[in-house]
C-alpha cells in the first residue's frame, strides 16, 4: 500500500463564520441552479432570494458566508467565457519549481488529504472480496453520491444531470466485482468531515497512468486552472493529452482530486463526468473564495 500526503493547507478559520447545515447547503444548491439558468440576464439580489423563499437580507447574508463574496459578483464567475479568462490570470504550469512553490500556506485548498492506493491486486480483480458502501447525501452542489470501504472513500460524485440509477451504475462500473451496499447512517462522518474542511482519506484504485495523472491533478491549486496538455508534461507524456483526458473523466472522486480545474488549451470549459454546470460551480466558487482571501489579506 502506498500513502501519499498532500499538504492542503486549510482556509483560515475566521473563513467559515457560519456552521454548515443541510438546510444551508439547500439554499446554496438552490440559488446557484436559479442563477446558473438565468445568468445571462445577471438577475437582481431581490430575485434569487425570492427564488429560494427568503428575505434578501437573509439570503445575502447566507450566500456570502457559504462563498465568501456576494451573489452579484458570484454571477461574474459563471459566465461562459470565463475559462478564457481563467486561462490567462489564473493558469498554473505544472512543473517542479513550481509544485514547490505552492507548497505551503499558499495553497487555498480546505482539505488536508491522505491517499491510499489500493493493490495491484485488488485493481485487477476489479475489487473482488471489496465490500464498498454508498448514500446519497445533500451537497453545496446539489444532490450527491458518496462511496467508500473499510479505508477511506474512493468514489464521489454529483447526480443533478443524470440521476441517481447513472451515478450509481456508473460506480458499480468502475469495480463491477465488489460488493455495494447502502450504508448512509455509516458514511455520515465522511461527508460531515468533507462539508466541514476537515481531513479526508481516500482509497484510491487505477492503473498506473491515472494515479499519475490523479496525483498532478492534486498539485492544482484552488483558485486556478491547467490543461490536459499540462497535465501530459506533468507526468512525462506530452504526447498524451488525449490519454490524459480520459484519466481525468475516469477520476472516482470528483471534487477532492480536482479534476473540475482542467481546462482545454482553447480556452473551452472541456469535459465533465458530472455534467457542466456542476463543472462551472465548483469552479466559480472556488475561485470566488481565493479572491475573497486575497483581499481580506490587502485589507488587513
């Protein structure tokens, strides 16, 4: 078995003034589908409240703590032609110096991970003897589905584009021979650790070029954004982006190996296994909140 530490330094504390509950996680998922639908018509505060079935005070006030910056200039970051823009200010080279660099207080991301990679063995028998629990839980980004065994998680992903049968099928797919058993009540801590921005272990199974590519993936930021040809130059392979590509989509545990921030080289959104407007979410909020903390550090 192999660990790998990822030294993910956490959000500042003062950074989640407010405790996160199902209810709050409901009204976020809510006011992003309302405003990702209308942003083209960049919709007033008073609307997306009235959206959610709360006062504009309130709602405000709830959306600024879960982003950390207003809803108005949330919309900003859910434009279509921001991965261009996103390519330009926000492009990380996924080199060595580099990777040092970002080593530190200056990674904005809200986990510290520990990986686990599962054996040879066990990815040849496409988990055979592997017992794996799943339950569908609320997130931020809508409804979720999270999966793991004895050591850690080792499938996470969002249904609001292709239900619940997919995205369970599709993780019955990626260990066809394990067996799955729904266990929500048993997966509770592990979803309350991820909402939270606590510690996450994960259990990982693929073949060697995926973990390679899963772990450059891991090596970027919050905040910013590559693409799948970076990627390939990572992992010494610059003549397999499209291999690459298909490692990406095939990343079991979407949000916290972040594969949502990889872009192609054209500045298109590219792919996502979960669907776009997720893909676009998780994007604008992330970014939302490093900009947040950035001025929080000029004002102070």
């Amino acid at each position: 078995m192999r660990k790998i530490r990822v030294a993910n330094g956490c959000l500042p504390r003062h950074f989640y003034p407010m405790k996160q509950t199902k209810y709050h996680h409901d009204v976020i998922r809510r006011a992003i589908e309302y405003i990702d639908a209308t942003v083209g018509h960049q919709p007033k505060l008073d609307d997306v409240a009235r959206a959610v079935g709360l006062s504009s005070p309130h709602f405000q006030r709830v959306f600024s703590r879960w982003v950390g910056v207003s809803p108005k200039r949330y919309q900003q970051y859910l434009t279509l032609n921001h991965a261009k823009v996103l390519l330009s200010d926000r492009f990380t080279v996924l080199d060595t110096a580099l990777e040092t660099g970002l080593s530190g207080a200056g990674r904005l991301h809200d986990l510290f991970l520990t990986w686990e990679a599962m054996t040879p063995a066990t990815y040849a028998a496409k988990g055979q003897g592997l017992k794996i629990r799943y339950g569908w839980f609320d997130s931020p980004f809508g409804d979720m589905i999270l999966a793991a065994t004895d050591r850690g998680i080792c499938g996470l992903g969002f249904t609001q584009e292709f239900g619940r049968d997919w995205s369970l099928e599709d993780m019955r797919r990626r260990w066809p021979e394990a067996e799955f058993v729904e266990a929500r009540d048993t997966l509770k801590p592990l979803v309350n650790g991820i909402l939270g921005h606590h510690q996450a272990k994960l259990h990982m199974m693929g073949a060697p070029f995926q973990i390679k590519v899963w772990q450059a993936l891991l090596n970027v930021p919050a905040g910013h954004v590559t693409t799948y040809s970076q990627i390939a130059g990572a992992i010494g392979n610059p003549g397999a982006v499209r291999a690459v590509g298909t490692a990406v989509g095939r990343n079991p545990v979407s949000w916290l190996i972040p594969c949502h921030r990889v872009l192609c080289k054209s500045g298109a959104l590219g792919g996502y296994h979960w669907g776009l407007p997720v893909k676009r979410a998780l994007l604008a909020r992330e970014i939302a909140r490093a900009d947040a903390i950035k001025d929080r550090h000029k004002s102070g």
